[in-house]
C-alpha cells in the first residue's frame, strides 16, 4: 500500500492497450505529485483493446480490469480506472476496500462545481450515445448540456488538427448548447486541455487529473 519512502500508492489504470495514451495520463496527473503526497503510478491494461469506443469493448474490459486490482489489492491505496466509460467500475468496487474512482463519476463531479451546464467532447458518436445513458443514470440530466463527437478513435488524438477539431466541438456545445464548462471525454485528450481553455475561455475538466484528485482526498484524508 505504501512504498519504500512510506507514501500510499495510487494504481491509475489504463483500461486500453495503447501505451501511449497511458504516457498522456501519466504527463496530465504531473501537477498533483507532490513531495509528501501520494505517488500515482500510471499503467496500461495489456488485455484491453487499443482504444474503449463502443460498449462491447466497455464490457469486455470488465474482468481482466477487476483481476488487476484484486492482484494489486495490497500493493495500493486507491485505484483509478482511467476510461472515460468507466468500465467495470461497479464490479471492481466488489473486488477490493479500497476506493475505486471512475474518472467520468469524477469529472462529472468536478463541473458541476465549476459552472451551471456541462457539456462533452466525445470520440466517436457511440461515446456519445454512452455519455448520455450514463449522466440520466446519475441523475444528472438538469446540469447536462450535450456531448459531440470529433469523429476521431482513441489512437487518433495526436497533433495540432486535433486540437482544432476539439476547440471547434467544444465552441458548439457552448454557443449552441449552453455549456459554460467542459470536459474532454476521452483521456486520449489530456495534451490538448490547456489549448482548449485558452481558446474558449470556459473551465475545461481533465477527467484522470479529475479522477486522481479524488482519489489523493480519499487517500489522505483516511
């Protein structure tokens, strides 16, 4: 649970196979390390698939997912599931005592503390078709203003034509929709979180650095 130094381990884990995007949430979660604080120790999932796009793949990842943290169950304080889907996150909360956070639960959490109307920039229009199901799931419908897609796959979230398509989206869901907070809905988009507050001038809500907030006040406050 603690390592060599005596602070707690956080497992941030990334449910997708894809190595890279997994070196994203490690670079977005740099601002909440801290000497003292918890060490979040980000790793990939290497049964997922190369990106979580559609519900099969949420559901496929569900048992390979809660047998890493049942294997990792003394080695950490908290874990992170760090997909957008939140894949098996209900069945990995039966796996262990220890707080299991789900990034899109936390994001949710952390907009609505940040504006009126949140809204989503998602990957594909099956991620959208998810988003909604989940936030009438969570009772959150009043506060939701949409989710667009950017028609791009998990491994295609690289470079400055990216970052236009998501500042481009996410200009629609606050002129057309009412949002006055975002939130990127794929951890695929953590490098693009600064250019797109600059841009728009609205909060924009990373979901792992989300995510591992509320795992390091889980931690920490016992």
């Amino acid at each position: 649970m603690r390592n060599g130094d005596g602070r707690a381990r956080i497992l941030v884990i990334n449910p997708n196979a894809t190595v890279a995007v997994t070196e994203a949430i490690d670079e977005a979660l740099d601002p909440l390390r801290f000497a003292d604080g918890p060490m979040l120790d980000c790793v990939t999932l290497p049964e997922g698939p190369p990106g979580i796009e559609c519900q099969r793949h949420v559901d496929d990842v569900s048992a390979p997912l809660c047998a890493l943290i049942a294997r990792e169950g003394n080695k950490a304080a908290a874990f992170v599931v760090a997909c957008f889907g939140d894949p098996g996150l209900q069945a990995a909360r039966e796996v262990t005592a220890k707080p299991v956070i789900g990034i899109a639960e936390a994001a949710y959490a952390s907009a609505l503390q940040q504006g009126e109307r949140f809204g989503v920039i998602a990957i594909l229009e099956n991620s959208v078709r998810r988003q909604r199901r989940y936030v009438r799931q969570l009772g959150l419908d009043a506060r939701y203003a949409d989710s667009l897609a950017v028609g791009l796959g998990v491994t295609a979230l690289e470079g400055e034509a990216v970052t236009h398509r998501l500042i481009e989206t996410g200009r629609r869901l606050i002129e057309d929709h009412g949002a006055d907070v975002l939130i990127m809905g794929c951890t695929g988009m953590a490098r693009h979180r600064l250019a797109l507050r600059q841009a728009l001038g609205v909060p924009v809500v990373d979901p792992s650095q989300a995510g591992a907030a509320q795992a390091i006040a889980a931690v920490s406050i016992g």
